[in-house]
C-alpha cells in the first residue's frame, strides 16, 4: 500500500511538472509536504536546459541522494518532523548563474503505532472473536510488507476457522501518512480430549467405583449431575467418587485444558438395578408334617440352614425350604439368597413342634359300673364315638370318655383326640358285661 501511494505520488507531481515550464511546480503553489520516513522522494527541472548543470542544496534536514549536479534528484526526509528547503541553482552553458529556486517541504510526523489486542478462540466455537485496534483510519493486511490489505476499520472479522497462528499486521492513518505497523494474532486452539471412565452397573444403595477422568494435556477438571440444571459442582479432579445412589445417575466430567482455557467433556453413566426381595415365610409345623416354605419376594433363590448348620443329620431342599429330619421341639433358623443380578438374603426361623400323645385306657367294665378313661399322654383331648356312632341311645362324655347307656354285651369304639398344637387321635375298645341274673333260691 505504501508503495503503490508512493508511485501514485510520483506519477502526479511528474504530470504537474510536465505540464509547467517552471522549476518544480508545485513550488508556485505553496508548500509541498511528505511523511516522516519517506525515501527516495523525487524532484526534477522541466525541461532541463540542454547544456546547463544544477547545483541542489538542502536547509535544515533531510539526505540528498544523488544527482547533486543533475536536474534530477531523490531525497531522503528521514524520521523527524519539520518544515525543510531545496533550493537548485542553474549554470548555462556560458558560465551564467541564474536566481536560486527554492521549494519548501514540511515533513509530516507519522502517527503512533496503533493498540491493538491478540485474541484467542477454541475450535469450533460459535463466534470467533473480532479483531479490534484504536485509532483513525485504521487499515488490515495479512503480511508483514503490508502489500495485501484485508480489511479497512477499527474492527476486523478474520473469517478464520482453521486451528492454527493467524498473523496480521494494522496500521492507523493521519494526514495521509500510514503510521507503523502492529502484529496482531488471532489463535484458534483445538478443542481438547478427555476420556471418562466406562459406565458402571451397581445395585439399589451401593456407592459405585471411584470415577476416573484423563486428558493428554495440563488442565482441571470439574464434575455434575447431568440432570442437575444447576449445574453445582460436585467434585473436582482427575478422581471423583459418587455417593451411594438409588436412581441411575449419569455424570458429566468437563476439562479446562490450562494453556487454552478450551474445555472439554465426557459423560459416564451409573446405571442403579434394583435389589431382589428376599422375603418369604415359613410356619411351624408339627413333626412329620409338610413345611415347605413360601417365598413372597424374587423367587428362584436358594434355601439353606443359617450357619451354623444343625448336626442332628437333618437336611433342607434347596429349592423348597423344606426341612427333613426335623427333631421335634428344635427352632431352626433358614437364610433364603437369591441369585439376580442384585441378590439379597433373608433369615426366618421355624419351630418343629412334637405331637400330642393321644394315649388313654379303657377297662371292660360290668353294666351300671362307672367307666371313665384314663388318659395317659396329653390331657385336655376330646372323647367321642368311633364313626359310625352307636344309635341305641349311648352317649360319651366327652372330658372323661364315661359312657351312659352302654348296652351289655356290646363293645363300644371311642376315640380320643387331642386339642394341641399337634393334635393326635387314639382308639380303644370297650365292652360293657352284662350283670348275672341270679335265679330264686329253691329249697331241696
């Protein structure tokens, strides 16, 4: 840019002095300005007098390149600002001296270099920052010769999204002198990687490992409840252990990687079964009796005697719970485990209760004699007739086994039950005599 100015500036100041027959024309028209730092700027006669030489002189500062006898020169303004004269003296070709000419040049002061703040951005970001400079007429080029000019203005829209060191260089203007540049960069960083451990699998109210998370770069990391829209932060780390848990939970782990400040996330996933019931029942039961046990939760577990296991040769059906070789009047504690996923146990304990002792005696009695029983096992029972009762009228008392009404000659079945726990049932035979009839006595 700077280079096509200066041409164009040359260019002109040639047309003017092309279309004047006077020494420099712009010396007529007051006086000519450059820009601090300028070089090689060019002045000439028009037309040079054939056969006549210039003497170029200059006050007060700046560098005469060449050319000091000729009607053509460059100068070189140099840096500091101010108002300078040339001044150019003709001699012919008969030794005459013409009036010194003389053109006033005010050199410029260039403007400071402008401000100017790199920016930094992540891959893949929704909005990659501006680029931003104080100053006037500020202009943007993408090298360091400041040929390619990019964008015009205080702020500057890359259109960069490629990762990488973006470089540009800014300028301000002042009074149509182009002030020094300034690199500006703009930094897009890739995004960076963080690996989670895997997704867990825990049962109802366990804590689940400790979870782990690791990137290749330097950073922090932070840890969440997905769900949480809070986001509160519940752990920070590379190592994060939950809490016990009771739902599925998913965590989300987000690194900040420290050079970029780029972040990065990846979730794991706790997933909560539910525990099997373990419930069940078992009743008491008399001796020889059925008991199986009756399973109210997740069926399909195992049944086993609670340690430590009984040595009386007794044994329990896995399966059923059932006990066999119970030993009467024994309290036996059974666990019941399942075997899902999330197994459980639980313990019940069940009583062998002995059976009732429904032993009791009868004795033949005569007719109208008392016959009550006598019990000799289990008192409290329940005497009655033998199925099919008699129908002649007898009956039982049923505390005492008495029978009223008892036939001679006949023999009588009673039963007696029990009225325990174990109830028990006994039969026994009675026969009621008869009395002798004993005839009248005779006299011989």
């Amino acid at each position: 840019m700077k280079t096509t100015r200066k041409l164009l500036k040359a260019i002109a100041i040639i047309a003017l002095l092309l279309g004047s027959n006077q020494l420099i024309a712009q010396t007529n028209t007051g006086p000519q300005t450059v820009c601090a730092g300028s070089l090689a700027e060019p002045y000439l006669i028009n037309p040079p007098t054939a056969g006549s030489t210039y003497q170029w002189t200059l006050s007060g500062g700046g560098t005469l390149n060449n050319g000091a006898t000729t009607d053509n020169i460059t100068v070189d303004w140099g840096i500091t600002p101010g108002t300078y004269t040339i001044t150019v003296t003709e001699t012919d070709l008969n030794g005459c001296l013409g009036a010194p000419v003389t053109v006033d040049v005010t050199v410029i002061p260039l403007p400071t270099a402008t401000i100017a703040t790199s920016q930094t951005a992540c891959f893949g970001s929704l909005t990659i920052p501006d680029l931003f400079a104080i100053g006037a007429n500020v202009t943007w080029y993408d090298d360091v010769a400041l040929t390619s000019q990019v964008g015009v203005g205080n702020s500057f829209a890359t259109g960069q999204t490629a990762v990488g060191v973006h470089t540009y260089y800014v300028t301000e203007s002042l009074n149509g002198c182009e002030g020094p540049s300034v690199p500006v960069t703009l930094e897009i960083y890739a995004i960076p990687v963080v690996t989670a451990t895997a997704d867990q699998t825990i049962c109802n109210g366990y804590a689940p490992s400790s979870l782990n998370a690791s990137s290749a770069n330097a950073g922090t990391y932070s840890w969440v409840d997905a769900a949480d829209p809070l986001a509160i932060v519940l752990g920070t780390g590379s190592n994060f252990p939950p809490p016990p848990l009771t739902t599925t939970t998913t965590y989300t782990v987000t690194f900040t990687e420290t050079s970029s400040g780029c972040t990065a996330s990846d979730d794991v996933t706790i997933t909560v079964n539910p525990l099997d019931d373990a419930t069940f029942t078992l009743t008491d039961y008399c001796e020889g009796s059925a008991n199986s046990a009756t399973v109210t939760g997740t069926t399909g577990g195992v049944f086993t005697f609670t340690a430590p296991a009984p040595t009386g040769g007794e044994t329990i059906n896995a399966s059923t719970g059932e006990i066999t070789g119970g030993i009467a009047g024994t309290t036996y504690s059974v666990t019941y485990t399942t075997t899902g996923i999330c197994p459980q146990s639980s313990v019940q304990t069940v009583t062998v209760n002995p059976l009732d002792d429904a032993t009791f005696t009868l004795t033949d009695y005569c007719e109208g004699s008392a016959n009550s029983a006598t019990v000799t096992g289990t008192a409290g029972g329940v005497f009655t007739f033998t199925t099919p009762a008699p129908t002649g009228g007898e009956t039982i008392n049923a505390s005492t086994g008495e029978i009223t009404g008892g036939i001679a000659g006949t023999a009588y079945s009673v039963t007696y039950t029990t009225t325990g726990i174990c109830p028990q049932s006994i039969i026994q035979i009675v026969t009621i005599y008869a009395t002798p009839t004993t005839g009248p006595i005779n006299h011989w």
